[in-house]
C-alpha cells in the first residue's frame, strides 16, 4: 500500500526532528475519489430526470404525502438544483479527505475557522461594504464593487486537487506550529492591560471564551475554546506530551466553575479562571511562557525584546511542586469513565483496551492510586464518591508526584498500629497532618479528626471521606496557631531534607497538656531528642523493616506524651 511519508515533529521540542505524522493511504483517497464521481453521477441523472417530462409530475407524489402525513410544501425548484447539490457534495468529500489526515489538529485555530466556513459556505462568499465604508467609497470616488473574497470557495474535487491540497497541508504541519503560537498571541483581549503588545506574559486574558444567555446557562465559543486548546497543545509539546483533542479542552472548559477561582491545568503549567462575563483569564508558568516568545521570534524577530525570549533564572531554593502530567490518552479514557456524582463505581470504557493498551493499563494504575479496588473487568469500586476528585485530574492531569511531595501511603497494619499508640478517647480533638489520603485518619474517629494537607487532590479524596480538611502546607498553616489545639496528631511526616523533625516539632506544639503525639519516622531517628517547650516523656518501637510499598525505608514509631 502506499502512503505519504512526511517529516514529522509530533510530541517533540520544537527544535528536534524524527517523530512521526500519521500517514495518509494513497488506496483510500483514490476510494474517496471513486464514491465522490459515483455521487456527481447520480447527481447529474436526478437533474437529467427532473429536466425531463417526468419532472413535470414529481409535485402529485409531495401533494400525496402532504395529505398523509401533513408535511410542508416542498420547493422542488430548488430541491433539485443540481449547482447547489455538487457544492453540497464537494463539502461532504473535503470533509471526508481533511478527516482522513490529522491535519486539523495541528492546524492553528484561524486555519480551522477558514476550512470549517469553506466547508459550510462551499460556493464561497463575497466581501461586502458596510454602508459607511460604501458612502466613503463613493465619497472619494473610489469603486464600490470588490472583487474579493470574505470566504474562499471550496476546491473542485477532483485528483489533482485532491492530492495537491492534502499533500500540501501534510507538508505545513511544522510551519502550522508557529502559526498556532502567533494565533494564540493575537486572540489575546486587546482592551485588557494585562496582555502585553511585545509577547507573551505571565498572565493572559481572552474576551468571549462563551456567552452567558440567562441564570446558569451559557453558550461556549468553539473558536476561543480552540484558541486554549492550540496553547495546551504548544505547551504540551514543550513538555514532550501529546496533544490534547479539542474536545477535551471543550470538556475542561465545561467543568470550570465560571467563579473566578484559579483551577490548574497540565501540572501547573497553566492556571485558568473564568468569569461570568464570558472572559478566561490564564497564567502560564515562566518557563512556558519565554518559549512561546521564541517561536513568537521566529515570525517577528525584531519586535520580541530579548527579555521575553530568555529563559528565567530561577533561584535554588525555589520547590516547585509541580508534578509531570498524564498522557491526554490517559486523560480521555478517565473523562469517559466519571461516575456521577453520587457513585462509588468507576467502569473503564471497554473499547479503549483494545486500541490503547497502554492507556488503559495507565488509567487502571491512576484509580489504584486515588482508592479504587479492581473487581474486574476494569471495575473499580471506592469508598468515597470519586467524581471530583477524578474531574480533578483529569483537569490538572496529574495524581500526587511521590517524590516532589514525598508521599508514601502508610498500609493498614502500621496505620492501624500507630493509631492504637495514641489511645484515642471519646473526648479527644485529633488530627493527621500531611494527611495524604486519609490512611492514618482512616483508624480515627471521622467527627473528631482534623486532616491538613497540601496536595489539592489528597484534599479532595478526605473531604469525600468526611473529614474536617484543611488544604495547606502543615508548616506554615501552623504558624498562625495561638495556642495548642489538638490532643492527640498521629503523622507520617515527610522524611526529606529534615522535613521529618520540623514536623514532629511542629506537632508537639500543637499538642495540649496531657495530650500525645505519635508519630512514624526513620528508624534512624530512634532516641533523637526534640527541642520543644513543656515537660515531655518520650517512648521508642523497634525498628520495623520494609514499611513502605515501594521503599526499602525502616521506620519506627514514637510516642510523645506532654506531662505539662
């Protein structure tokens, strides 16, 4: 079979070559061409038949029909054109041989927009004066008639063209990539201050992302839609992911609350909020940001100033806890697969094993890793409502990075056992700090158990469980506490770069008199003093070997009473 093998740059930096482009069969396009002459056959012999003496009765069969079924009057003047019926017939088929190609979705959204209306107006339409600029005209004696087109007609279908367009677009499929960043750019709100006349910013604002039409209803704008979509997928090529379809940025449009608030897309790549005045405002992390400057350079050398075009420093204390995002495979199959709102049950779409294993395998390890138990099948059964908490990241594209939040689920056993050291009573304010997913609090009493936790995700899956959560880095919400508040906080605390001992310290602030903090930490840690206010008794287990899936780490328990 032959195809058309063509210089790829899919899923890689933009200064890298070797990827791959969907082919696109000879065999098949010399199909589609064969079925559009069999259609313009047909079409010519209904015309044939209507301009005949048979036409001439073709009303009795619509008056016959009218009286049975009290169906309008059919205008078979027109019905039977056969000029209209190939413009329609020549749009089908572009549709057809755009949709054979992966062309549309690496073309710029401004490229889409003028297929999509040659598409729906294949005869083309004309430029046309408004009245002002036509009294102008006339005013200054120039010219009224335009010999211009607003949209373009649609090609003839024929061979030559066929294979010359495709061939043509297959071939801009590099050039469409800095063509998309120079779109995005110019689709920026042109009244808002924010948006910056030399490159791209920090922060970014777009007009008309959709239309609101009364109390809760509202109307999206495919074409801005397209716009964020063309700027995931840029960034997503930055990242060495693949793109998203431009129905899953439609989707994430859909679910974002209109409220204000900032929601994280593409593992904090980008932030987006909206409005209900139908504007989205984005922020694009720096490192995004001065890259899409330099394609921006590539078009306009001189008008990007080299600031915007420079890859920031960045200080070496800076933590970033950003995480590496899901493939958008991935992504679809878990969109497909959200329960509503009140399940306990997630099925993984059936069809998706059998055309992306790979996605389907990763999408199993994701509900895995949020609570979800396999029954079979990809059957998957929580015991909590995951909906948000899948809408979550599908949104983000990420679940909890162990090694940038240095979190290890504690299993049941140690969970358990370490809630026991804390003898909880039936008076008791408790708390987990660091919470993760709730392992520890699990084992304590839901009514009485605070869970502070910095992971959004993590703090999703503990309020669906019942808990009082609080989302923030346990340090330094701890910062603003007065007075001691709980009487028993049982912790994995996170072990490195000595996060173990702030927080252990941390805790043991927190603690009332009489009150007991237990906590599991390093087996190295065994007999280490802590420098903390108060009369306190200290109590050691032995080490316990191979305490986390995944980890070698051997840890012990500590128990911490406040005598005073």
């Amino acid at each position: 079979m032959n195809t058309l093998q063509l210089k790829p740059t899919h899923s890689i930096a933009i200064d890298e070559d070797g990827d791959f482009f969907a082919p696109v069969s000879a065999d098949a396009i010399d199909c589609l061409l064969a079925k559009y002459n069999a259609d313009l056959t047909n079409i010519r012999l209904v015309e044939d038949f209507m301009n005949g003496g048979a036409g001439g009765v073709v009303h009795y069969f619509a008056e016959g029909s009218k009286n049975h079924s009290g169906s309008s009057h059919h205008y078979y003047s027109t019905t039977f054109r056969a000029d209209w019926a190939v413009e329609a017939l020549k749009s089908a088929y572009w549709s057809r041989a755009i949709a054979m190609t992966d062309v549309m979705d690496y073309m710029p959204q401004k490229r889409r927009d003028e297929w999509r209306a040659s598409i729906d107006k294949p005869m083309g339409v004309k430029k046309h004066l408004s009245a002002y600029d036509r009294s102008m005209r006339i005013q200054n004696g120039e010219p009224t008639d335009i010999d211009e087109w607003e949209i373009q007609p649609i090609p003839d279908f024929t061979e030559d063209t066929v294979r010359a367009t495709l061939t043509q677009l297959l071939l801009s499929r590099e050039k469409f990539f800095a063509e998309r960043v120079d779109g995005i750019f110019r689709a920026l709100s042109g009244v808002h201050i924010t948006n910056s006349p030399v490159g791209f910013g920090k922060r970014m604002i777009l007009n008309r992302v959709y239309t609101v039409h009364g109390k809760g209803f509202y109307s999206q704008n495919s074409s801005m839609a397209g716009y964020i979509n063309d700027l995931r997928s840029v960034i997503a090529k930055f990242m060495g992911r693949d793109e998203p379809a431009w129905y899953i940025t439609s989707r994430t449009i859909d679910n974002i609350p209109k409220d204000g608030q900032w929601n994280v897309l593409d593992g904090g790549a980008i932030r987006i909020r909206l409005y209900m005045v139908g504007t989205a405002h984005l922020e694009i992390h720096p490192d995004m940001a001065w890259r899409l400057n330099a394609v921006l350079a590539s078009l306009y050398p001189a008008a990007i100033p080299a600031q915007f075009r420079t890859k920031p420093k960045r200080k070496a204390k800076d933590i970033a806890l950003l995480q590496h995002p899901l493939p958008f495979a991935v992504l679809s199959i878990l969109a497909e697969s959200k329960p509503r709102h009140n399940e306990k049950r997630v099925q993984l779409p059936f069809g998706s094993q059998s055309t992306n294993k790979f996605a389907w395998e990763e999408a199993s390890r994701v509900l895995q890793s949020i609570g979800g138990v396999d029954r079979r099948l990809g059957n998957y059964e929580f015991n909590y409502c995951p909906a948000n908490v899948i809408n979550e990241i599908v949104m983000s594209g990420c679940i909890p990075d162990h090694r940038s939040h240095q979190y290890y689920p504690t299993n049941g056993d140690l969970a358990q056992r370490a809630v026991e050291e804390a003898e909880i009573q039936p008076t008791d304010q408790c708390a987990e700090t660091s919470a993760g997913q709730g392992g520890i609090a699990a084992f304590m009493p839901t009514d009485r158990t605070t869970c502070i936790e910095i992971s959004p995700l993590h703090c999703e899956i503990l309020r669906s469980k019942g808990f009082n959560t609080i989302e923030a880095d346990f340090l330094e919400w701890a910062k603003y506490q007065t007075a001691p508040v709980f009487d028993k906080i049982v912790i994995n605390p996170p072990f490195s770069d000595g996060r173990a001992v702030a927080h252990v310290i941390t805790s043991m602030q927190l603690i009332k008199p009489t009150g007991r903090l237990v906590a599991i930490l390093p087996s190295s840690y065994i007999n280490k003093a802590f420098d903390v206010a108060g009369d306190w008794s200290f109590t050691w287990s032995s080490p316990i070997e191979n305490a986390f899936v995944g980890t070698s780490i051997s840890v012990a328990i500590l128990r911490a009473d406040r005598l005073s």
